[in-house]
C-alpha cells in the first residue's frame, strides 16, 4: 500500500475507536481527527490518485465526518451508563467495520516493481514499425500490413527531478481487456494504472559507454502484452541491455497501432489456436517472423533513425532472444534458423516443431514452473551448447509475468501456484540476468552453478557447462 493511503487508515482506526467510547470519557479533541483525515484524503487522490479499493475508506471518511460534526455541534455529553454487551457490541462493530474497509486496498495493493539494482538508470520508448513485405491475415482489408508494435528498455541519463512513467503508459484501457477475457468485474484491475515504474518515457540514452548488447522478448498468447514482464525489462536493462519487446497483434491481448489506437484480441480466432494444429504452426510463424523482421532493423536502431536516442549503442553483434509462454516457443524457433540469436531465454514455453526434433545450438535457459505443461525434457536434453533447466516450487504458468504482483489472493483465483509474488518475481530478474550476463558479456554468473539460500524455491540442472 501507499503512503498516504497507510496514513488515512490508521488515523480511520483512530477514530472509529474513540467514537465508540463512553461519551464521558470521549475527547472532543478527538471529534476533530475526520476533518485531518478528509485533507489527507484530498491529498491521496491529487498526489497518489484514487483507485476502487479505497472506496469504503472514502465513504467510512464522509460518515465519521458527519457524524462528528454533528457531535461537535451538540452541547458536552453528560455522563450516561452504557451496557457492557453494548459497548462491547460497538467495538466489535467498528473492528469488522475497519476490517472490512481496511482489507481491500491491502488484499488487491498498487503493487511496486522492484528496484531494478543495476547502475544505470532506465529509459522506455514505444514504436510501431509497418512489414511492408507481409499482408496482415487476422483483417478483413486485403491491402492490410502486418504491424510489429514495440517497447524498447534500454540504459539512460535521468535527472532526479524527472518522474518514471506508470505500468500502462498512455494505455490504461489495457485493464479493462484483461478483465473482459478473464471474466473478472471490469473495474478490478484499474489501479494497475497507478502501478510506478522504475523508467522515464523517451529519456536520453546514457553517453560515455560502448555499444549495449540487445535482448529480442515475446511476450505470450490471449493476455499477453509488451509491458508483461516490465520488471524483468527494467533489470536487464539497469545492467547494460537494450531490451526490445515484440508484440503481437490480434494474438495479444491488447497493443497499440500506429495511432495510438490499441489492437484487441482477436477471440474469433481462439478456438482455431487451440483446435487446429496447422493454424497454431501458421500463427508461430507469424510471431517468429515478427522478431526476425525486428532483428533485421537493428542496424536502424543503432543507425538513430528509428529511436534518435539510441544511435550508436546497440552491439548487434550480440543478441539474445527471450519469450514466456508461446512467445518462448516463437524465440525458441527464430534461434534456431537464426546464426544471429546468441542466447536463448524461455519462460515456461511449450515447444514445437521443428525444436522437438532439431538441435539448439546457442546457450538456452529453460524456466519451468513447478508442474509444468508445457516444458519438454528432450528439448533441453538436446541442446548443443551450454542449456539450464530451472524449476520454480509454487510457480504456475502466470507467475512468469508481472501479474504474479497482482494480489496474495492470486493462489486462490487460480492465477498463481502460491509462491510469493515479489520472490518470483526476484527469481526471475536474477537467474535471467546472470544467464545473459554469462553468454553475452562472458561475466561470471556463480548463480547458475549451485543452489542459492536466497532462492530455495529454485531447482537448477545443467548441461554442456564445465
């Protein structure tokens, strides 16, 4: 929870304790705390911005202040006798009453990414990019082209006036497509709005260093979308990576088009995805060919003529490429028909062929949650070069995104498999970071060598690696 927000709910439980005291042992002082209250609260929605979990701490707000006032207006209370059940029964009812005003802001907080830990600070940009070589088949306008929409990490200069951007950027409506796919009450994810990042929009791109190695990332099928592992994107690129994110249109859940406009998912076509083996194929090579068509501008990157601020500080010489979910099965295949892939990073990705049957041959970390699906053991068993296998106790298939910070009641909606959300989350940014620090800037990365204290919950088997 917020500051101000922790604030305003002690001072609430304040004051509903003395209201339920004797009359005669009451303070009229005290009868003042909901007027402090009612101006902490105009700041909370100027300074940190009000969001529907906050509600009944609003309303319990305007009802103490009420009450209070009209206590102030009466003459002193005289000495009455109250019942012990009575009394009893009072703070019985404003404990349950707080409970219940208190629980929903810390149940469903405004969570915090984790500090990034790096030594540079973050800047992100967005940027569509048009194929004009490939028709767009999920429209109806035959003259349509495929649009690679885009949000790039990467290492900056940031003074300490400027304020990082928020979780959705410009898009807030991207909360209101989760909830409609996952069945949820439309408003119960748009405080994700208020979610602070760590990166400063279009912020100047750090001077004085060489070329940043880059990291290629897919994000995943139906709820998918090219923030889903911002905290991953910041940590990576605290540490000296350019990280480009490729989103997927019509197969996401939501991303922007060329006018800001965001491309929704296409739910026609779900059924297909999951029915028809040849409509998946044909989908994964048109996720693949996404991050190809990407790879192949990263000279215009480093040029400056897609993104001014980065001239000059990709290493294209060195890139890795990342995914979750079906976006790890589409980086999985780009490195395989691509010299140009250095590294491989999947998260709990299924895989395909021709992965089954042909050889990796870059360094691949598998992540895999704990009861995995979609993991296969051969894939890693073939892989010609340095490969890690890394199993998360208490993980399921959405605990590889930043939705695992959602809610501690995620376990109980089915969205998590119970591991702590901020460990998962640390757990990832950690392994991921010391994977690609070991296999594109040749740095030590003791953690993928032996079981660490910090992160019992991790099962890590290697193979090709001395």
């Amino acid at each position: 929870m917020r500051f101000l927000e922790n604030v305003i709910l002690i001072l609430l439980l304040f004051s509903l304790a003395w209201t339920f005291l004797p009359p005669q042992r009451r303070s009229r002082l005290i009868l003042y705390l909901p007027f402090l209250v009612s101006l902490l609260v105009i700041l909370h929605l100027i300074i940190e911005g009000s969001r529907w979990q906050m509600i009944p701490a609003y309303l319990l707000t305007l009802a103490l202040l009420a009450n209070n006032t009209r206590l102030l207006r009466s003459p002193a209370s005289r000495s009455t006798h109250q019942p012990v059940w009575l009394r009893l029964g009072l703070v019985f009812g404003g404990l349950l009453l707080f409970l219940l005003v208190s629980q929903l802001p810390t149940l469903i907080p405004v969570f915090s990414l984790p500090q990034p830990g790096g030594g540079f600070a973050v800047g992100v940009s967005q940027l569509v990019l048009t194929d004009t070589e490939r028709a767009e088949i999920f429209t109806s306008q035959p003259d349509d082209q495929r649009q690679v929409p885009l949000m790039i990490w990467y290492p900056a200069e940031v003074s300490p006036a400027e304020r990082p951007t928020t979780y959705w950027l410009n898009q807030p409506q991207i909360s209101r497509q989760l909830t409609a796919m996952l069945g949820l009450p439309f408003f119960l994810l748009d405080h994700l709005s208020l979610v602070q990042t760590h990166a400063v929009l279009d912020a100047p791109a750090v001077s004085g260093q060489p070329p940043f190695p880059v990291i290629l990332y897919s994000h995943g099928y139906r709820l998918g979308y090219l923030q889903q592992n911002s905290s991953l994107m910041e940590t990576l690129a605290s540490h000296g990576y350019v990280v480009i994110s490729v989103g997927h249109p019509f197969q996401a859940a939501a991303v922007p088009d060329k006018s800001g406009s965001l491309i929704r998912f296409a739910s026609e076509t779900a059924p297909r995805f999951s029915q028809d083996a040849n409509f998946r194929d044909k989908s994964l090579t048109i996720w693949t060919d996404d991050l190809r068509f990407v790879l192949n501008h990263l000279p215009d990157f480093q040029s400056g003529s897609l993104l001014p601020q980065l001239s000059g500080k990709l290493d294209v010489e060195r890139v890795g490429v990342g995914g979750m979910s079906f976006g790890g099965s589409a980086a999985s295949r780009l490195c395989l028909q691509e010299s140009r892939c250095d590294a491989l990073l999947t998260l709990d990705s299924p895989q395909y062929e021709p992965v089954l049957s042909q050889s990796l041959q870059q360094p691949v970390l598998f992540f895999a949650a704990q009861e995995s699906e979609y993991v296969r053991e051969e894939v890693f068993q073939q892989v010609n070069a340095p490969a890690y296998l890394l199993t998360i106790q208490g993980s399921a298939h959405y605990d590889f995104t930043d939705l695992t910070l959602v809610s501690p009641l995620n376990a109980a909606l089915g969205f998590s498999g119970g591991i702590n959300g901020g460990q998962m989350v640390r757990i990832l940014n950690q392994y991921s970071l010391a994977f690609f620090n070991r296999h594109l800037k040749n740095l030590p990365a003791p953690l993928l060598d032996s079981p660490s204290a910090d992160y019992p919950e991790v099962t890590i088997t290697a193979r090709n690696w001395p």
